[in-house]
C-alpha cells in the first residue's frame, strides 16, 4: 500500500465475518509533512472553490494497542437514518452504504477483511476517478462534537496480495469522495463526514480483497524540537537559477546523453533538472513550471526539479525526445537484475542515500508546526535550506547496479501512470510508504505538485 482529508472513527463489533472494533487508548500520531499544495485535477475541497483541504501521510505502525496487548470493546452504533447509495448486494447490514457504522469515541482500531465486506456496489470516486476501486467496501459516518484533527491509517501488510484504500466523503456518495489514500490520512475535521475502506483492482483484473487494520485517532502536529530556527534569507520572489543550461554528458552504450542502458531501455541516471524551450535558457529549480515550456536534463552537480506535476514532467521528458518511465522500468532500474531492495542491496544503510532530515524543512523555514504550514508546500524556499535537497549524485554510494542515482530519497520520482504514483521517497522520509525501492506514493493525482515531487526520464 502506498501522499489528503480523513475522519475516521469506529466502535463495537461488526456482524460475524465482517470485522471487529476496538478503540485504542495507546494511539499516537504522526506526520510527514506530506500535502497537497497544488493540483490540476482540482481535488480540493468540497465546494469547489479550489482551496486545497490539508491532509499528510502517515506512518500507521504509529498506532498501538493496549499496553497489555488487550482490546476494550465499545458499542457498535450503525446509524439507520444516514442516507446512502443503495446497496447491489449490502442491504442494511451495518458497514453498508445505507446503514454506516456510526463513530462515536477515539482513539479507535478496526479489524476487518474486504472478502466478506457489506458492499459491492462503488467500483470508482470522485475523488480518484481512474482508480478501479471494484471490490468490497466497509462504510462508516462520523460528526465530531467540536474541530478535531484526525488521523487515520490502513494497514493491508504491503507487498501480499491485498490492498485497501480509505476514502473521505462529505456525503454517502462516491461522487462526494474528497480525498482518498492508501496507506494513511491527517485532516482537520469540523462536519460530519463518511469514510468508505474500499478494495482496489488492479490493472490484470485482480480484486486485492482481504484482511486490514484501520486505526482512528486524534492526531497531533509535529513536534517541532530544535528546527524552530530558520537559517535563510529567502522568500517567495527568490527564484535562483544554478544549474545555467547544463551540457549533458555523453549516454552510456548508445543512451541518448544523460542516460544509461538498463534491461533494454534506457534511464536518465540523474534526476532531472529542466531548461526553457523558447527560448532556451536556464530554470529555478524551486519554481513550479505553470505554462512555462520545459525541456529535462540529466547531469550530475545539478539542483534536482521539485514542484512539478505528472503531467509537466511527462511534457519536459517528451520535449527531450524521452518519456516518463513505467513502474515497472522504475523499478527495475533501482533494484538492478537482482531485485534488490535497496538500489545497493539488500538491506538498509543509513546515510548512503540523502533520506531522513531530522527538522522538517517546512516546520523549520516556517518556524512552526503549526496547521497552516501544511497548505504551503509549495514554497521555493523549502528546497534552498541547508542540509536538504541535495544535487544530482553527491551521495556516490546511493547508486543502483546500473549506474543510476539517487532513486532512494532525494525527490519522490513520478511515473508514467494515468493513475498518480510517484516513488523512492525524498529527504525528509523515504520509508513510511515502503522500503527502500518499493517506496510508493498513490494518494494524488497527476497533476499534484509540491517541493518534494521530482522525475526522471526513460527512452526505448
């Protein structure tokens, strides 16, 4: 399971088969600052006014039981007068669409398992329109008393054969859907709001079904500790170019130039920085390309391009006479012929690849961990402080079999699919998605943009 607004909360036991509810009184929340700050597909807030509702990925093994491994069982309000979709199969069993669970204490944890779920009947949402969500689904309602800040998180084990989105509506509707995730959700929460876990379909046909963990709680915001001082001089207009208009060096085994060969196809081995097109000239790599025409470049010593969409990075590729690399071409180009977890090996070692900044960078240039910070991850200045975004191959052991850099950490790299992943993690966290090269972001669109979202180019 593969970073935006949840509420989630769940009490009692569900029918037999369909899962249990236990509140967690030990839950802890997390953030890795992880936020939506800009996207072309408009999935902002309900009203349409194009303001972007703030939700970070979390890290779900945040979320603990009791101290002495037991559960408490609080009561299971499914609430029958909830409006909904009618259900294909689900009737007014609780879970359903017309009967929801209805929440009503936190913390909270719920076992469950989508092979016997209430409800068939939502194969796509709003929310994340190309993404086949046809297998079963549990649904719950929530109305907080006062404004909370929830955390939710699904735990579905990564890498076995299921998988288990969670879904924020402001209605029972899954065109209502507002925000979706995969691996866990913050959001402030002030109104009564349904959360749908749902089964994701895979591109074969495969329906991923099977058991989960979804833990509730009321989150935090992040510990600000020693980072609350900024070091720079910088604002908004500061738009530096360092990289000039790079020459790129000559590909390896007949590459087009920045490229190395790699089971057929070829691989930008640096992370791409951009120039203008017309006319050429040099790009700020902390600015976000608009309607600029872009061109990649793959070099080393350069400072990587952050703030760009899917789409815009799939135009600079296409531009430089490339493509943005499959899934698959991704991965195999960081975990080498062997399949290595790590682009170096097996197992991690800390500090060979540019992963795990100890003050967040968007805490720190703010000078707070407050809320707000969240809904500008767009900033230039993010990328210029110190100790952060680092260029192009300065970490030397973060190289893959194949000779290719940096695709653990540094910039979260997207792919070339129609549904929004990009993958490897970035500076600040390169593990609460998955390990190493198997780190995977599902939770935007392509057209979502932040500081920590980069790319590199393919070609056959």
């Amino acid at each position: 399971m593969a970073h935006r607004l949840v509420a989630l909360l769940l009490t009692g036991v569900l029918a037999a088969g369909c899962g249990d509810a236990t509140p967690d009184p030990n839950a802890v929340a997390g953030n890795n600052g992880i936020a939506d700050v800009g996207d072309d597909d408009a999935r902002d807030d309900p009203d349409d006014s194009g303001q972007d509702l703030e939700v970070h990925d979390t890290d779900p093994a945040d979320v603990r039981d009791n101290a002495d491994g037991s559960d408490a069982a609080p009561d299971l309000d499914p609430d029958p007068d909830v409006p909904g979709n009618a259900d294909a199969d689900g009737g007014d069993e609780p879970g359903s669409w017309d009967n929801p669970v209805r929440i009503t204490a936190l913390p909270f944890r719920f076992d469950g398992d989508t092979r016997a779920a209430p409800s068939h009947s939502a194969d796509q949402y709003a929310c994340a329109p190309e993404t086949n969500e046809g297998g079963g689904e549990f649904v719950f309602v929530y109305a907080p008393p006062a404004p909370v800040r929830l955390r939710i998180a699904v735990d579905d084990v990564r890498g076995d054969a299921t998988d288990i989105d969670v879904h924020l509506l402001s209605a029972a509707d899954p065109a209502s859907c507002t925000a979706r995730n995969d691996v866990s959700l913050e959001a402030e929460v002030s109104a009564e709001v349904h959360i749908v876990a749902d089964t994701w379909v895979n591109g074969q046909g495969d329906v991923l079904a099977g058991p989960f963990v979804l833990t509730v709680a009321q989150a935090q915001p992040p510990e600000p500790g020693d980072c609350l001082t900024n070091p720079i001089e910088c604002d908004e207009n500061d738009l530096p170019t360092p990289n000039g208009v790079p020459e790129e060096p000559v590909g390896l085994r007949e590459c087009p130039a920045g490229m190395a060969p790699v089971a057929g196809f070829c691989v930008d081995r640096w992370e791409a920085a951009l120039v203008t097109v017309n006319p050429p000239g040099p790009w700020s790599p902390y600015a976000h390309p608009g309607d600029t025409e872009v061109r990649a470049v793959s070099a080393p010593g350069l400072v990587p391009q952050g703030y760009i969409t899917g789409r815009q990075a799939a135009a600079a590729c296409d531009n430089a006479g490339k493509r943005l690399c499959t899934d698959d071409e991704w991965l195999r180009a960081c975990q080498g012929a062997a399949g290595q977890t790590f682009p170096y090996g097996a197992a991690h070692e800390p500090g060979r690849c540019n992963e795990g900044r100890t003050c967040h960078p968007v805490v720190q240039y703010f000078e707070t961990g407050a809320d707000w910070i969240w809904s500008e991850l767009g900033h230039p200045c993010i990328n210029q402080l110190p100790d952060g975004l680092a260029p192009t191959g300065s970490h030397p052991d973060c190289t893959s079999d194949d000779g290719i850099f940096d695709m653990h950490g540094n910039l979260h790299e997207w792919t070339s699919n129609p549904t929004g992943i990009f993958r490897g993690g970035f500076y600040v966290d390169a593990s609460i998605n998955g390990p190493g090269c198997l780190y995977r972001t599902t939770a935007h669109s392509v057209g979502h943009w932040d500081y920590s979202t980069g790319f590199r180019c393919c070609a056959d």
